[in-house]
C-alpha cells in the first residue's frame, strides 16, 4: 500500500516535511531496533559461534570444530526424523488451530447469551501455564483414575482404557489436539478484536445481493480477515515450530522418539547431553528451515496482497 | 570472536574475585572448623549466603526455615537466603551460575552424580572440612563412599538417602490371592502379581514410557540379574547374558502393568500403588506419607521389600539417587558456606528437615537414625520395620554413577540417562518386541560413544 | 441482523458446547482443588467433590511465599504490558504511515527474533543482564519479555493501522492536528481492539512464562509465580497434586479478571462507517 503524504513547502530554512516526518518514523520505531540489537543480536550471534565448537555446557569451555557438528547432525540418524516429527506436529496442531480459531471467533461475535463469560472461558487454555496443563491433562488421560477413559467406558464406546500417550498414532495425535487446545485461543484473540472493526454496511451489502450465510463469509469476513490471519499464521506457525515444553512434558518424546520434535532435540543436547555446541547447531539448522518457510510465506503474501 | 572472549573475560575477571576471597577465609576456615561449628572464627561483616535445593515442598520449606533461623541465631552477622530450584531446569541455571559466577553457596538434594560430574570439571570445593565436622564416625559405614573422587577429596556428602525403588505390595491382596511370603526372586514375583491381578487390580506399575524413570529402573533389573551396565574400570558391559534376562523378564511383566505404564513417569508410578490400583509398587518412602494422607484405607496392609532378584543368591541391590550437599568452588565466604552445610546436619533441625519427607528421604547418619527424636514421628512409628529397612538398603544403595563399591565414579551418568538410551532400550524389547540381544548390541555401541563424548 | 429463532438456539448450544469442553480441564482443575486429598486418586473418579474443602488454598496462602511471588508476578506484568503497548504502537505507527530507507527489512528483520530457540537464547542472555548488573532483578525479565512480545505486537498493531483509512487522518491534519495529535485522535481508537489484543498477548506471556525466569531471576524476593510455584511444588520424586491445583487455580484468576475488564474495549469500535458490536 503505498503511503501518501502531505506534500507541503518546506518550512523556512528547514527540512522539508517529508524527511522531518520521516525522521519522527525513525524516531518512533528506534526503541524497538535499540531492544532488539542489544537482546537478541548478540545471543543470536553466540548462538552461530557456539555451533562451531564442541562445548561442555556447566563449563562453556570447548575446542574448535569448525562445520563437524552440521556434518554429524545432517549425516546421523536423530536430526531427519525430528525434522519429519516436528513438520508433522507443527502442520496438524497449526490446521486445527487456525480452523478453530476462526470458527470461536465467528460464534463468539453472535449474540449469545452470557457472552462475556463464554469468551473468558474460551481464553483459558491459553492463560493456563503450560506446565500444569499438560499435569492436568496427564491426569485426564490416566488409564486408572483418569477422567477421559472413565467417561468413554460409561459412554459404551470403549471397554478398556486407551493408551492416549504412550502408543502411536495416538501419541503424535493427543499431542497434536492438546496444542490446538492450548493455543487456539490467540487466533481467536486476534480474529475476534478484527471482526469488531469490519463496517457492518460490507454486510449489508452482501445481503442485498443475494449472499447467504456462507457466501458472506467469504465474499466478506475473510478477505477482510486476511491481514490479520496472514500475521497470525506466521507467528503461530513459528511458535508452534518451537514449542518444547509441550510436547516434552506430555510425552518426554516418546514412544521410543516418535514424538522427538527438534526442540526437544536441542534442549536434551544442551543440558541433558551437555554439549552446547551441538545444540546451537541443531538450532541454527532450525532456524533455516524456519527461515525458509517464513520468506516463502511472505513472499507469497505481498504477491497476493499487490494483487 | 569478541562476544565469547568477553564473556571469558567476564567469567575471568570475576573467578579471580571469587578466588582471593577464598584463599583469605581458607586461613580462618582451618581454624574455625576444627571445633563441631567454629563460629567464634568468623570476620564480622554482613554475609549473606545463599542456598539452592530443588526439595521445597511446604513441610521441606518450614524445616528449612527453621535450620535457617537457629543458624542465624548462632551467626548474627549471617543471612541465609534460601532459593528454590528444579529437579528438571538445575542444569539450565547451573550453567548460566557458574558461567557467570553468580554461585550459590550451598545446594542440596541434587544426586550425586551432579555433584561428581561438577567437581570433575573443577567445579566444586572438596567437602571433607565438612564431613570432619560433622563426624565422619557418625555416618552409616560407606555413606560417603559414592562422593570419592578421582584425586581422593570427596566432592560432597549426602543430606539424605532415598531408597528409591523398593517393592511395596499389599498385605491384604497378598492373603486373599494365597501367598504366604513377599517374592524374593523375579518367578516368584511374576506369579503373585498373576494371582493378585483381577477385578479392577493391576500387579505392578512398572514404567515403560522414554523419560529417565525407565532408565533408571531397568539398571536396578539388570543388576538384580547379576549384570552391570559398567564394568568397575568403565567398559561398556551391558551386552552381556544377565541383562537380556532383565530385560526380557521386564518385557514380560508388561502385561501385568496397565495399559498407560508405556508412559509412567515417578507420579504415575506412585500413584498407581499409593490409590489401590495395583497390588505392587516400585517406590521410596513416599508411598507412606501418600498413603496415610490419600488413601488411608490400605495404610495397614502395606509393606516394603527389597526388589526381587533373578535368583535368590543374587545380591541386593537398592538405587538411591543420594541427594548430595555440594559448594561451588570460588564461592565468597567458603568458612561459613561450610559451616552451614555441616549444620544441615545436626539435629534438632536435621530431623525436623527427615520428618517433612519421613521414610523418603532418610539419614546419612547412624547416630540420628538411631535417635529417639527421630523415631518419635506418627510415619515412623507406624511402620519401624520398613523405615529401618530403607535406611539400610539406601545407605549401602547404589546409582548409575557408582554401580557397586568397586566401581570407579562414572562421571557420565547424568548425560547417558539424559539421553534416553536405556529407555529406549526398554522400549523397543517391552512395546516393539525386539529381540533382547540384538537391542543391546545397539546399546553398547550408543553407550560408547556417550562414555568418548 | 436478525436470525430465525432455531438457529439462535442452535448457535447457543454450539457454541456453548465447545466452551465447556474448552474449559473442562479448569473445571477439573477447580473442582481437585476443592476435594481432601483422599478423594485425589479415586477409582472411579468424581466430578464433583464428596466433601468440599478450602485447606489447599488456605496451605498455598499461608505456608508457602505465593503472595509474594503474586506480587512480582504483578509487577513484572504489567511493567512489560505497558512498555511493549508504548514502544510497539509507536513503532508500528513509524512502518505503516513513514517512509525512510529499510523500513520493510527492518519489518521482516524483527521476526528473527523469533526463529531461535530459547533454549539457545537463554545463557548469552543471562551474561548479558551479570554484565548490565540487572541479573536477579525483575529488569531482567522486563526486557526479555519485551523483545518476545515487540514483534508480535508491530506485526498485530501493523496489519490493524494499515486497515485505517489515509483520509481520517489527512482530514483531521487539514484541519490543523499535529502528526501525534492525528496519531492520538485517528489512530489509537480504531487500532484499539489490535492495541487490547497485544495488551493481553504480553500480559499472558511475562504471566506464565517459565524458562527465563528460572535462569534470570534466582531469588525469592523477585522471583514471579511460574517458577515460584513450580519449583516449590513440582520435584521429580514428589508433586503435591492438591497444592498445585489450589495454585494454579489462583493463578488464572487475575488473567480472567483482567481480560473481562479488557474484553469490553475489545469489542468496541469507533470511528465512521460503523461497527459490528
């Protein structure tokens, strides 16, 4: 979208209003590139510098080893598998998440009765921390006093208790849900604040030319929601990409690796295994695979946005 | 280069603070500790000492605040801050401690094997100033075995022993399905947990799932079937006869555990037993504080048993993880860190500190184990047999780190059971089916490479 | 806009259905709480507690350090929530109404920040904040947390500013407004629900975040609620089920509470061509 501003002479022996304002721009965005280089350039910097040794992480002492620990992941058995896992967790819990999110949003727009508490409910698994939702969610799922199996024998729909964690598919599948459990509701967050500000006239207007409730929702809502659903894609599909906590706590990786997504690969190699060094490879590696998706992704989306 | 030759010159620049202040307490710290506390010995300005344990639970905490409080009674110009950390995130704030050397000056209940694999990489102080001033007659015989080290100091002492993975079974299932005698050998046991099985009761609730419970487990088995995962000069000996018997006979009594052990974890385990799930359980003394406040129903029908063994003239064999006191080295005010560590031990505070977890975690020394004070606690009163029997087998136990007394200290423990090679091991013979021998092939092999780093 | 009876009624119950299936895990979270800790484990279990009993909360308020912690917590929150609403709504206002050379890149740029692990991030960080002199301060985690939530909350506050039609502000500018006086009249009331959307964002993260606070912060006095709580009562041998879930129960309360207050500016818009309330 190309910014038009003011053109107006330029004050008497000044600059002009176009570089004065866009010195206030810069002005405004310099705190934010102040926090960034200072917090995040150097420990991403460190972070590449560190994958060249080999460190012993209590010490942070090592030796150099130039490009072994990329040829020793890419060439070994643990970083493929978890590339496949973690590109599998990230594209189901990101699908469902997104679909439920603006499915929630939608029904929370209407005029249901206690609105307020339904959207504060709704907000919850994402508020919990992580650490006691996935306790809290073990304990549902518990063979013996867990509350899941117990209702679906009473159901009739099962007669012996369901292994949810321990067995795939069902491993990688109950991981998948708890996370669009627990993170759908920042699409929600972010969908619902938009649609307030959609002009209810696009509406009208639809209505008046015939569309029904689905023809309104994507000749309307969506393309309306497509500013801010390309962000939330994004971020979520980053987040989701690193999510450790989750998945470790639930299922510790198993059974036998098949829910090892890669952070959890880089946190057992930096203080489980303690080698530093190894694990800034594995999340360099991470990052260019991120990398790659995230500049597809916007390239795709200022193409479809000049459209 | 210039962020990691700054951050080098930070740690540097601040070990060098660290270490003058050391050697000039080092003179009063001769002095002061050879009476039980010395502190008459101390400089008199306001110190501030700072203690880390990952054991803080509400009754943990009141103990500890009241060791605390007698402490700074008997030191007025010493403030002692005690700080929570965790069993799980320790190696994360270990590494940026002493990357930065912002040290605490006492850590407790950490295993020993952190405590080795510190001081190997010239971590810690040596705590034998420590265990003089405690006594070292007071402890049990060997209690401080697991702490020797390669250059003959002890890297730290113990605060406790936990006798972590005893066989607990219900008296009253035991009577009702006809056996008469606790199993002694693994036939014995699978067969009680056969007939104890039914109407709603599991055996056992063994843990299968890839997380270090399993790990640690599957080392008492194999022990039990007389093997090692070591030998005493650290070879990799796992490939052996005895611990495929373990490991096929623990395959075999998956059928026994229920349906979710493939992911048991401690709680799952605890739990299983402690609510009357299943008729064994594999735990410490927790089971007993669980029970009374849980399940209070089968508080008179539990009991504990050292763990089966393949065959009756095995040894024994207990794992305690020996909660640890460690110092970092290059700690401020290294007399009184030392003093204090040695006062954790002393009673009356030292057994109010046993009674917050009675029967889990137990006494490094004989003296308080024998004290009435001790012993007078509803827990312990309730169950004399079972305590005394874990405060025995935990104090000649053994871990990963220091397999049986002869063996040399094994300073990778933590990283091989951090990477989920002996889980997995289980997990492909127990949930696969593989064949023992083949699996533990492939082990050696994942085990040589850990032990070469 | 007017709907036919039945689907109001089959929207309610849609809608209400996937809410308490969202919420139950709280609900069993609230209703353990409540329960002695002899019905803990139960066979079968129960939804709703035999005997109601209010010991937990009353142990976590009275035996543990938690209103301290809930304090820090508080502090560190709120501090993070305003900095990153000030610095982001300003920097996002720079990349949707400025021009000046690199503003797309330094836009993609700030997404870098969210590529590594933080597993990785986590020590440099911490000899950054020893060498600043802000290890173990609440500052700390102040400025960690806002270079998490800053790109989120220039991207979100982006894509809403960029949605604000031009011609407000250059009729209010026409009008005699200063560029900030266009800013605070225009701009901040229809990006406002973006603005709340952030708000809770960060509120939420420095809330619940776990990692950075365990290796930042080591002492009682500034440490918040996640590692307060957890590492109190989470070991591995021991986790004291009744506790934690009186705990955590304690913990949500304020997020709830604070978004029901938000959640009415959440929902309102302004400005001309109406809005769908």
């Amino acid at each position: 979208m190309a910014t038009t501003t003011a053109r107006a002479a330029p004050a008497a022996g000044g600059l002009t209003l176009d570089r004065r304002y866009a010195l206030l721009g810069v002005l405004l965005i310099a705190p934010t590139v102040l926090v960034f280089c200072a917090v995040i350039v150097y420990p991403l910097v460190s972070a590449l510098y560190l994958s060249l040794f080999s460190i012993y992480t209590p010490t942070l002492q090592g030796g150099f080893v130039g490009l072994d620990n990329y040829a020793a992941l890419l060439a070994g058995g643990t970083f493929w598998p978890a590339l496949a896992n973690t590109l599998i967790w990230t594209a189901g819990t990101l699908s469902l998440q997104i679909v439920f999110g603006i499915a929630l949003a939608l029904l929370l727009n209407e005029n249901i009765l206690f609105r307020s508490l339904a959207r504060s409910l709704i907000l919850f698994p994402y508020f919990v921390s992580t650490v006691v939702a996935v306790l809290v969610w073990r304990w549902l799922f518990n063979d013996l006093y867990g509350l899941a199996n117990h209702l679906l024998m009473l159901g009739g729909i099962i007669d012996m208790p369901v292994d949810w964690l321990g067995r795939m598919p069902n491993a990688m599948l109950s991981v998948i849900v708890i996370g669009a459990w627990k993170y759908f509701p920042f699409v929600v967050i972010a969908v619902l604040a938009r649609l307030q500000t959609i002009p209810e006239q696009l509406y009208e207007a639809a209505t008046i030319d015939g569309a029904g409730p689905v023809g309104r929702f994507f000749d309307v809502t969506l393309p309306q929601l497509r500013e801010v659903l390309a962000v939330v894609i994004l971020l979520r599909a980053i987040w989701d990409f690193k999510e450790f906590d989750l998945i470790y706590l639930l299922t510790g990786g198993g059974p036998l690796n098949h829910t090892r997504t890669l952070p959890l690969a880089v946190y057992q190699e930096a203080f489980g295994l303690n080698r530093m060094g190894m694990a800034s490879a594995t999340a360099v590696l991470m990052m260019l695979v991120m990398l790659v998706f995230m500049l597809a992704y916007l390239r795709r989306a200022a193409r479809a946005g000049a459209k | 280069m210039t962020e990691r030759d700054t951050a080098m010159k930070m740690s540097a620049g601040f070990s060098r603070r660290g270490v003058l202040g050391g050697l000039g307490l080092a003179g009063v710290a001769a002095a002061g500790l050879a009476g039980p506390l010395g502190g008459r010995a101390f400089a008199q300005e306001a110190i501030t000492l700072r203690w880390w344990s990952p054991q803080s639970a509400p009754l943990q905490l009141a103990a500890y605040k009241a060791q605390i409080a007698a402490f700074e009674a008997a030191h007025p110009n010493v403030t002692v801050v005690f700080e929570p950390t965790s069993d799980e995130g320790y190696p994360a704030q270990f590494a940026a401690a002493f990357a930065s050397k912002q040290l605490p000056h006492v850590v407790t209940h950490l295993p020993s094997f952190a405590a080795q694999t510190y001081y190997a990489q010239g971590l810690l102080e040596p705590m034998d100033a420590v265990i003089e001033a405690v006594g070292p007659g007071n402890y049990f015989p060997g209690a401080n075995d697991v702490y020797k080290t390669g250059d003959g100091k002890f890297c730290g002492t113990g605060i406790g022993n936990t006798a972590a993975d005893m066989l607990w079974i219900r008296k009253d299932l035991m009577e009702k399905a006809g056996i008469a005698e606790i199993p002694v050998t693994w036939d014995e046991l699978r067969a009680a947990c056969q007939k104890m099985q039914g109407g709603g009761i599991y055996g056992a609730p063994l843990p299968y799932g890839l997380n270090s419970m399993t790990s640690l487990i599957i080392i008492g088995f194999i022990h039990r079937a007389g093997g090692e995962i070591f030998t005493p000069d650290l070879e990799v000996a796992i490939d052996s006869q005895a611990a495929a018997d373990a490991l096929e006979f623990y395959a075999s009594m998956r059928e026994l555990c229920p349906a979710g052990a493939t992911n048991y974890s401690w709680g799952e385990s605890l739990t299983g037993f402690v609510s009357g799930a299943t008729a064994t359980g594999i735990y410490g003394g927790r089971v007993l504080g669980n029970v009374a406040a849980q399940n209070p129903g089968i508080a008179d029908f539990i009991t504990c048993a050292t763990y089966p063994r393949k065959s009756a003239d095995i040894p024994a064999w207990t794992f305690n993880d020996f909660p640890s006191i460690f110092i970092p080295k290059g700690v401020d005010h290294l007399a009184e860190a030392q003093a204090l560590a040695a006062f954790l031990l002393t009673p009356p505070g030292y057994i109010q500190q046993l009674h917050a977890a009675p029967g889990h975690v137990l006494p490094v020394l004989e003296t308080i184990a024998k004290d009435p004070a001790y012993l007078a606690n509803p827990i312990i009163e309730k169950y004399p047999a079972e305590v005394e029997l874990m405060s025995v087998s935990a104090a000649s136990g053994n871990n990963l780190g220091f397999e049986t007394a002869k063996h040399k200290p094994n300073l990778k423990a933590n990283e091989i059971v951090a990477s989920n090679v002996l889980a997995e091991m289980v997990q492909r013979t127990s949930l696969n089916g593989e064949d023992a021998k083949v699996v533990l092939g492939d082990t050696a092999k994942k085990l040589e490479a850990l032990m070469k780093g | 806009m007017t709907r036919r009876p039945a689907a109001t009624i089959a929207i309610n119950l849609v809608t209400w259905a996937i809410v308490l299936a969202v919420a139950m895990p709280l609900l069993w979270m609230v209703v353990t709480s409540l329960k002695p800790q002899s019905e803990l484990f139960r066979i079968p279990p129960t939804l709703i507690p035999s005997t109601v009993t209010f010991e937990h909360y009353w142990r976590v308020l009275t035996e543990t350090p938690f209103l301290l912690y809930f304090r820090n917590s508080m502090i560190l929150s709120v501090t993070t929530t305003a900095v990153v609403v000030v610095i982001g709504t300003l920097g996002a206002y720079s990349l949707v109404r400025f021009t000046y050379p690199g503003r797309e890149t330094l836009a993609g740029l700030v997404l870098f920040t969210y590529l590594l692990p933080s597993v990785v991030l986590i020590i440099p960080l911490y000899l950054l904040m020893v060498s600043l002199g802000l290890a173990n301060t609440i500052a700390s985690l102040v400025i960690a947390y806002t270079t998490f939530a800053l790109p989120y909350a220039l991207w979100l506050l982006r894509s809403f500013m960029a949605g604000i039609p031009e011609d407000l502000e250059s009729a209010a500018l026409v009008d005699g407004a200063s560029r900030i006086g266009a800013f605070v009249d225009i701009i901040l009331p229809q990006a406002l629900p973006g603005i709340i959307s952030t708000a809770l964002f960060t509120f939420i993260l420095s809330w619940n975040e776990y990692l950075y606070a365990l290796v930042l912060v080591n002492s009682d006095s500034v440490r918040p609620l996640t590692t307060g709580v957890m590492n109190m009562l989470i070991a591995s041998f021991n986790i004291e089920w009744s506790l934690l879930m009186a705990a955590s129960v304690m913990m949500s309360i304020p997020l709830i509470v604070i978004f029901a207050f938000l959640q009415s500016y959440l929902t309102s818009g302004f400005g001309a061509g109406g809005v769908k309330g």
